[in-house]
C-alpha cells in the first residue's frame, strides 16, 4: 500500500466535504437552479488533481495473463482456493488499473476489506460464482463510481429526486402551500427552513411553483410540514418516477414545438445517432427546440461535442480536467474492452475497434517491455467560455443519463439560453474510459475506469449528476416543457408564444416503464414448462412429483443468480409440483 500524506488526506477529504454539501446542502450547490459554473483557481485544481492520482504498484502482471479471450465460459461454483487467487487478483487490478484507487483510498481501507473477504471464505470449501461477487460486494461498500462493477454488482447508488404533488408558491409574505383550494404559509418541513426541501418547478399548466421533496438513494417517509394556523402538522408522502422507455431516436412536434429524442450515444447504434446529429442543424434557427436524453446511459462524448457544435457553430470546451491512468494493466483492459465488444457486436469493426484494440495492446507490451513507466497523462486546466445563443434549447433529464450522455449537459453548460428540465442525472461523472478484466478462476468481470475527470468547481457529482433548472417529474417532463414554453414560464419570444397559441397542444401519455411483455415471459414459460408435463404425469404417484418438484427447486438454486429472468420459472414450477406431491400423498391417506 502506498504511503498517504497528511497533505494529501487533507486535500482530498476536502473533496469528500464538498461533495456531502452538494448532495445534502441544496443551499451550497452552484448548480442547483442551473446556471454557469465556478471555475476554481487553476493551482487549486492542480493541488486536488494530484491529491487523487496514484502510484501503481511496483511490478504488474505479465502481458498474457492480463489479456482476456472473448467467449469465456462463467462456471457455477469453485473451490475457495480458487476464490482466494480471484481475490488477490482483484485487488491487483484495482490498484494497478483503477483510477478511483487512490481518492477512495484515503476514504476507506482496501487491505482491511481484502483481509475480511478473506476471513469471509475461512471454513468454506466450495462456493457458488455469484456468493464471491456479493461478499466483495459487502466489503467495498466504501466505493461510489457509477462506472465500477465487478461480477453482478455494480458500485454507484444514484440519490434519486423524490417529490410530492403539493404545489407551494412564493409571494411577498413568503412560501404557500396550496390544499383543498387553500393557500396556507408554510412554516417548516421536518423542524427545518422550507429551503432545504422545495425545488423549483412549473405544474402541467406551466405555472411557476416549487416542489416539496429530498434526494435520496433510497426511499425516504412522509415528510412533516408544519402550516400557520393548523394545529396538526401535514405528513406529506413522497414518490419517485417511473423510467422512461421509448424508441432509440424520434422527431416530432409537441404542441408546436420540435422534440428530438435520443436514447443513447453508444457507438452500435451510430445509425440513430447520426440522425440525432442531423437534427443539429435541422432545427439550429428554430426558437425552440426541446432535446430528450431521458434514459441516455452515454458511450461516445464525441457525439454529443459534434451536435453541440453543430446547433451553435461553436465547438464546446471542456469544464473538467481529463487525466488518464496508463500503465500496462490498464492499457490492457482497454484492449480487453474494445475486443469483448467487438465479439458481441461485430458491426462495431467499422467504428474501427479491432484496431483500437490492438493499439492498446501495443501500448500494454511497451509498458511490460519497460520503454516507459506507468504514468498519468498530462492535463490542461480548462477556462470558463460562454458560447452565445439566442434561442431556447430545453434539455429533458432523468436519472438514466449518465456517462458520455452527461458529457453533452458538460458541453451544454456553457451554452446561453439552455433549460435543464427534469431530474437530477445519474452521476456517472468523475471516473471514465472503461476497461474490462476477468477474475481467472471465477471469471467475474471487472470492469474499471481509467481516467480520472474532475469538474474546475471542485463540485463532486458522482451519484446525483448535474441538477435540473427545472425540477419535474421525469416520466411527464415533455409535456411540462411544452407547458412551459407556451405558458412564458420558460422563457422565448412573445412573437413564438403568440403563434404557438394557434396550435393544439395534446399532453403525451408519458411512455414509462411498465408490466409488458416481456414480464409476462416467466409465467409463459412457467405454464410451458410445467402445464404439459403435469399433464402428462397427471397418473402418476405423489414420489413423482416431490422428487420433480424437487429437481425444479435444485435447478431455481443453481441457475436463478446467472438468469434473475427464469427465477420464477424454476421457482414457481418446484412450488406446484411439492402441491401436487402433498395433494396426492393426502388423496392415498384417505384412501
């Protein structure tokens, strides 16, 4: 384990602080309501930077240990000596290709967690693939990157916006909070200033009101709002949005207005994505535009630096610093990346993978063959720029944006007259460029980032993104936005809000996830599976089916973790035939 500094402990607790102010403190945030960002002193920055990149060990593995095969086989359980070498794999690619390693390090232990994982699999001589994944899990609880997973489990728990329907206004007096029809000021919400828990907002009609709620990584009580003049205070319940489904791209006008959906920036579906980039341009002299990225999980910021560029005729700056970790372990779960994907997805070799894979192999092998340390890339401290415009452009956002996707509202902040309208985004920020690595024995996949992307406010965002100007419920942001736009709300042009006046605005049916078909795929096997066979050996005595439910129970245990969509399948077909068995065994009693 590396030394720690108590300069460098102090520096980057600092950036633990402001990140706690900005998910809890609404008041300390820049970004709440929108607006420009504070761009640091470019030494301050520099001194954070430094604080959160790492020495990599002393000697990493060799090039051909490091490399992954596409189509590897996962095994269902192994022996915990097995687990042990997976073990000490792991914390090797963590220190050697993680670019978190060092700010969580200082954060929390990692030889404390690998002693206790280790002491977790004291007295055991087999277990299955997936209990290894949970108990690591378990004990990298200290890790928050969106971008981090290892096995089944991923490292990020995103603060979601949870909201109430009560709407409260604003006048001279203070803050109202609108019931049965009565406007009643609004003293406190949980013995705290109303501050802390009202969101800025507009309802269907577009009218400016604030929303009552929290940011929470998980759900939250009722909150207590104390009214002037009520005796009992208001237990106000809080709910949290359904995500957004929806076609990759779609074009369309809302009430007048042009509404271009795009669902993801990966490189695989560059067909959709160039249409998105078309659009640019298509509406860049439109008053209004409205550009859905609700449920975006990123890929390529190249595509979102390229739109922007083309709607403005300006090409966006960075607001954060890019350093990369390149050392051999790294450079090789590029490779390792960029050739899994290509596997699954053999049209991405026009996106030139199969070389890009092969250029960081090239860079892997001149790290083993020592004609360069392992190092961090170099970075220039970005300046604030302002690109001008004279249009609106409304941005809908949930907690499914995220990555390259959050990239674009990067790009986007330093555009005039642009609306973030939803909610908060996923948060996937600080840590980026993915790489793959595979556990050898359990061959759980790890996948770790690469380089380290800190925002020049020092405002740390990993797990609740960027805020809206605008906070609504994101399965109905379209139509609050439309609202908006017509109402004035969202600032255009009188001239615009005057002819949209003429035409028709119908509010969408939000299209949120739900119960589809796809849902009902389980019970369809289930009745498949288990109907005819039942059918069949309907004659037969209660052993039968004891013994078939419990075959049906033993394939739920060993297979349920690898396919979580056959967990009813299995489960529900062992449950019927134990009913069957004891129905029969009770039939042959009572005769």
């Amino acid at each position: 384990m590396r030394n720690r500094t108590p300069k460098k402990v102090l520096v980057v607790s600092i950036i633990f602080l402001l990140s706690i102010q900005a998910v809890y403190g609404q008041e300390d945030s820049d970004d709440l309501q929108g607006g420009g960002l504070d761009f640091k002193p470019p030494n301050e920055v520099e001194q954070v930077v430094s604080a959160m990149q790492h020495e990599v060990g002393a000697e990493e593995l060799p090039f051909d240990v490091l490399e992954v095969e596409p189509g590897f086989k996962e095994p269902l359980f192994l022996k915990v000596e097995d687990a042990r070498e997976d073990v000490e794999r792991l914390f090797y690619l963590l220190e050697n290709g993680y670019a978190g390693y060092g700010y969580f390090e200082d954060l929390g232990d990692f030889e404390v967690s690998k002693e206790g994982i280790m002491a977790e699999l004291d007295g055991k001589y087999i277990l299955q693939r997936g209990d290894l994944s949970k108990i690591i899990h378990e004990h990298l609880g200290f890790l928050h990157d969106s971008h981090l997973s290892i096995g089944d489990n991923g490292y990020g728990k995103h603060h979601d916006f949870w909201y109430s329907s009560h709407e409260v206004r604003q006048d001279a007096q203070g803050y109202k909070l609108e019931q049965d029809g009565v406007n009643s000021p609004l003293v406190s919400v949980n013995g705290e200033s109303p501050d802390l828990y009202l969101f800025p907002s507009i309802n269907s009609l577009g009218d400016s009101v604030f929303r009552l709620g929290v940011l929470s990584p998980e759900q939250t009580g009722a909150l207590e709002v104390e009214l002037e003049n009520v005796d009992e205070p208001l237990q106000v319940e809080l709910e949290r949005s359904e995500r957004v489904s929806g076609p990759l791209f779609s074009d369309e006008l809302v009430g007048g207005v042009p509404v271009v959906k795009i669902w993801s920036f990966s490189d695989q579906h560059k067909e959709y994505i160039d249409q998105f980039l078309a659009s640019a341009s298509k509406y860049k002299d439109e008053p209004c535009l409205i550009v859905d990225i609700r449920g975006n999980g990123g890929g390529n910021t190249a595509y979102a630096r390229e739109w922007v560029t083309g709607y403005t005729g300006h090409n966006p700056g960075s607001i954060q610093i890019y350093t990369e970790l390149v050392s051999e372990t790294s450079m090789m779960g590029r490779a390792n990346y960029f050739s899994y994907n290509l596997h699954h997805y053999p049209e991405l070799e026009e996106q030139g993978y199969s070389q890009k894979a092969e250029g960081f192999r090239d860079h892997a092998k001149e790290v083993e063959e020592g004609e360069y340390p392992a190092y961090w890339s170099p970075y220039n401290v970005p300046v604030a720029k302002d690109i001008p415009s004279n249009r609106t452009l409304i941005v809908l956002v949930d907690s499914g944006v995220g990555s390259a996707a959050e990239g674009f509202l990067c790009y986007l902040r330093q555009v005039e007259n642009v609306v973030l309208l939803g909610e908060n985004s996923g948060g996937a920020v600080i840590y980026g460029q993915m790489t793959m690595h595979m556990l050898p024995n359990s061959h759980l996949q790890v996948r770790l980032p690469i380089t380290l992307n800190v925002f020049t406010d020092l405002v740390y965002r990993e797990e609740r993104g960027f805020y809206p100007d605008i906070w609504v419920p994101a399965g109905d942001a379209v139509n609050h936005a439309v609202a908006g736009v017509r109402s004035g709300a969202i600032p255009t042009s009188d001239e615009y809000i005057d002819h949209l006046s003429y035409v028709a605005f119908v509010p969408q049916t939000p299209p949120v996830e739900g119960f589809g078909m796809v849902d009902l795929l389980p019970y369809a096997l289930f009745l498949f599976y288990g109907g005819p066979v039942v059918y069949v050996n309907r004659k037969r005595g209660w052993k039968a089916f004891l013994v078939g439910s419990v075959f049906w129970v033993l394939v739920w245990f060993l297979l349920a973790s690898r396919n979580p969509m056959l967990r009813n399948v299995f489960l529900s077909s062992g449950v019927e035939y134990l009913l069957i068995a004891l129905y029969k065994r009770w039939k042959d009693l009572q005769n």
